[in-house]
C-alpha cells in the first residue's frame, strides 16, 4: 500500500513545482521616444502586492519586484524581466542622460532628463500608480514613450 501512496504524494509535490513554473510570466518593456542615445535608462517594475505604491516612481524606496538598465540604440531600448507572478503591476523609466543614476530635475524639480511610466499618462506631476497600472495574466509586452519637459 506504501508503494501506491508514494507515487501519488510524488506526483503531487512534482505537480505543484511544475503549475508554479507555468504561472511566471515574462513581461517585456520597449521604450521609444528617446532623445539621444547616451547614459542609459533605468527601469524599475512595480507591483501592487509588493512595492510601495505610495512612492511610485521611486525606485529607491519603492521596493520595485524589478529593476535595471539598458543601452540605448537608435532612440529605443527593449528590455524583458522575467519570473513574474499574475498580478496588477507599473512600471518607470528615466532617461539617465549624464550618467549620474537619478533623475535630473531643474531648481522647481521638473524633470531635465526623459521620463516614462506604463500606460502613457498625460503628467501634470509625480506620476500616479492606479493610472501607470496593467495587469499580467501571462507574457506580456508593454510600449512606454519617454517624455521631456526641456
């Protein structure tokens, strides 16, 4: 009877390893608009489970699920993070042209480098999660525009 038990438990335990596998989804971001492609832009992924959507864009007190960097080439950048569960998530991006890894702001902190969140909201201000928010149910492919103020 233990020979017929063992199995069953074994193919259960394999079962769930492999419905969790299957559930992670690939989210990938393609960036366009940029105006030159020096530095680089910095991406940050936020979720609504997780991250601090009160702070959203910061990507520093945030607690983004993911978060990097690409070169840009010819004005766009494609990035892919992988492993991400189903859920309600935003994204930001700058475009950290002189390199020094934060957004550069002019003396009323208005952004002097591009800057870009899902869903391509019109921004009057700091950028709202609810309006930057989509949904991943599987592999999903989003399009951010960057945007300058000067």
């Amino acid at each position: 009877m233990s020979v017929r038990i063992l199995p069953a438990a074994a193919a259960a335990f394999l079962g769930c390893g492999l419905a969790s596998a299957a559930a992670a989804a690939d989210l990938t971001i393609a960036i366009d608009g940029l105006r030159s492609d020096r530095g680089e832009v910095k991406l940050c992924v936020f979720s609504a489970e997780t991250s601090n959507k009160a702070v959203f864009p910061d990507c520093v007190t945030g607690r983004p699920v993911k978060q990097g960097s690409a070169i840009i080439r010819g004005g766009k950048v494609v990035v892919t993070y992988s492993g991400l569960k189903p859920g309600v998530y935003a994204v930001a991006s700058i475009h950290d042209e002189n390199g020094d890894g934060k957004l550069g702001t002019n003396m009323v902190g208005i952004p002097t480098e591009g800057i870009g969140v899902s869903n391509n909201p019109t921004l009057f201000g700091k950028p709202d999660f609810a309006k930057s928010a989509f949904e991943i149910a599987g592999n999903t492919r989003i399009a951010i525009t960057a945007k300058y103020f000067f």
